[in-house]
C-alpha cells in the first residue's frame, strides 16, 4: 500500500496536482478507487485502477471516444495508463441513485438515461463502436451465465449434477443466435443509476453523465437498454419499465419488434443469472456480503425473462434444477 501510495504522490507531482487535498470516495464491487481532488477552485478526480487486476486503458479509450460522439463522458486530464492512474473531470455527486434516494422525478430521469440510448443507438455502426473494442462473443456470454452454477449452485445446493450444468449451456448455444437477432452497437455493459450522473447546466443529452464503461463491447442494441430497466439494485415504479422500453421502440419504427423482445428477454435472463453469480462470489470469495440483499429481486428478474416463449425450455430447466426453495439469499459464509 505505501508503494501504490508513493507512485500516486509521483503522479500527482508530475501533473500539477500535488498540493491537492484528496478525498477517497466509496467504493464499489472492484479493486478501482475514486479519489476527489480538491486544490483552491479547482477540482478534479483521481481515478486508481492499480494493474494487473484493472486496466484503465479501456476506460480512457471509451471516455475519449463517447466525448467524441457528443455524450458526456468525464474528460481525461492526465493519465498513466501503465500505472493504471488517471486525473478526470469530476463531474460532482448527483448520481441518479442519489438524485431518485433524494425525491427526484423518476420518469424523467429514466426518460432522459433512455434518450441517451436512442442517441447512441442511432449512430452507424461504423462511428458508434471504436476500432480496438472487442465483441460481446458467446465465450464471453457463456463465461458470464456460469458464475451462476459455479458460485451460486453451490452455495444453495448440495451439487448440482454435471448432466444439468452441460444442458444449461446447451441451452444458451441455442439461444444466442437469436439474441444477437437486431443491429450492433457499443454497448456500456454496465448502464443503470448507479453509472450515471445528473450534470446541471448541461443540455439533452450531455444532462446525462456516464461513468463506469471500462468493459464496454460491440453488441446488441438491446443490452444496455435491459441493464437500465431490470437494475439488480432498484425496484421503479409499476409500469415505468414497460413506458421506457415503449418510449425507446418509438425511436425506430423500422426494428423488428419480435426480434428485439427476444433478444431482450435471452440477454437480460444471461445478465440476471449472471448477477446472481457475481452477487454470490462478492460474498464467498471477497468477504463482501452486502450485494446478497439483492439476489431475491434478481431472481423476479430472471423469473420474468424466462416468461417469453424463446425461453420455454431454459424456464424449464430452472424450474427442474433451481425450484423456489433454491431460489434463496446464500449463506455469506458458503463455500462453492
């Protein structure tokens, strides 16, 4: 710790930041720290992403790129990327679970969050996914539906037979092609309340501020969309999910409504079992048990993806393997 400590101190000196006040922010489910740096009026955000376990690179280059398109990503003053250390444009402390803890018109806020999406999503292909940004592959997809039986099978379970584990990825070779079914985009991965920023004196869609895009991907159109509307950590109002993806079908009369449903229903079962999964590994593995309040919202989640008929036989295969006893919060103290 004294030696990152020392390195920061270094970098700090060399860009003009070493009589800065710093204040460590919280933290979140990775080993990256956000560090607020206050030096008379000027401010800014030190972002610590120590390697090997983070690489900035990625962040810079989506942050730089999202700037670009005219999308209010934090702007990078300074960077060491190989020390995985950056200087950025503080943009403040009005996240929208902040704003909506704090009485903030939800509607509007989830309005303008899915503005940003139809902006996003209307730019070509071409111009909207940067060159080095790799694909959202099925050995991705498939590595991210595991943790469910690798993390959480185990902590509710005694086993879960190996038969039942190769069908559930058999199931989701099946399913892919047809997720993959609508056009490609950048896709955020990582786009709820959490991840965005309400910025006053700003416009549209710069109102909106981004953050956390480091493992951003080309994709489906429909990823980011589903991640904003099923937030493992935030219940909305009755309807409000259905009046946003309406508001965002709207947007592109010519898209295939069949197509997208399913696409959205096959990525959003993928995204909640895989959350179930990482909730699970915070908790066994990083002695991080407060994520486990969750899972029993993300299992309604995954229960009313698995409700579209495409995925008629992986709701069967839950319900023979994961019936609703198993469907519980695991033991923080379970062992995989």
């Amino acid at each position: 710790m004294a030696e990152r400590d020392a390195e920061i101190a270094r970098f700090l000196n060399a860009n003009g930041w070493a009589e800065a006040k710093r204040t460590p922010l919280a933290g979140d489910a990775s080993f990256r720290r956000y560090i607020r740096l206050t030096d008379g009026t000027r401010r800014a955000m030190l972002m610590d992403g120590p390697p090997p376990q983070e690489d900035v690179r990625s962040w810079i280059t989506v942050a730089e790129h999202l700037g670009g398109l005219g999308f209010s990503a934090p702007r990078v003053f300074a960077a060491d990327a190989g020390a995985g250390l950056a200087v950025i444009e503080d943009f403040g402390d009005d996240t929208y679970t902040r704003l909506l803890d704090g009485g903030a018109d939800e509607r509007a806020l989830l309005a303008l969050a899915v503005d940003v999406l139809i902006a996003l999503h209307r730019i070509p292909r071409e111009r909207a996914i940067p060159p080095s940004l790799p694909p959202y592959d099925d050995r991705r997809l498939f590595e991210e539906a595991g943790l469910l039986v690798e993390w959480y099978a185990p902590a509710v379970m005694a086993e879960l037979p190996e038969a039942a584990a190769s069908g559930y990825f058999d199931l989701w070779r099946q399913l892919l092609p047809v997720a993959r079914a609508v056009p490609e985009t950048l896709v955020l991965r990582d786009f709820h309340v959490d991840n965005l920023m309400g910025l006053a004196g700003r416009e549209g869609i710069e109102a909106c501020g981004l953050l956390d895009f480091q493992d951003a991907v080309s994709g489906p159109v429909s990823y980011d969309l589903i991640s904003l509307l099923e937030d493992a950590r935030r219940d909305f109002q009755p309807g409000l999910a259905d009046e946003m993806m309406a508001r965002y079908l709207a947007a592109f009369p010519d898209l295939d409504r069949g197509a997208f449903a399913a696409s959205a229903a096959i990525l959003a079962a993928q995204r909640n079992a895989k959350i179930i999964g990482i909730f699970t590994r915070l908790a066994v593995r990083d002695g991080k048990p407060a994520y486990l309040v969750h899972i029993p919202r993300v299992w309604r989640f995954l229960e009313g993806d698995l409700a579209h008929p495409v995925l008629a036989p992986m709701h069967d295969w839950f319900a023979e393997h994961f019936p609703a006893d198993a469907r519980r919060i695991p033991e923080a103290g379970a062992r995989p």
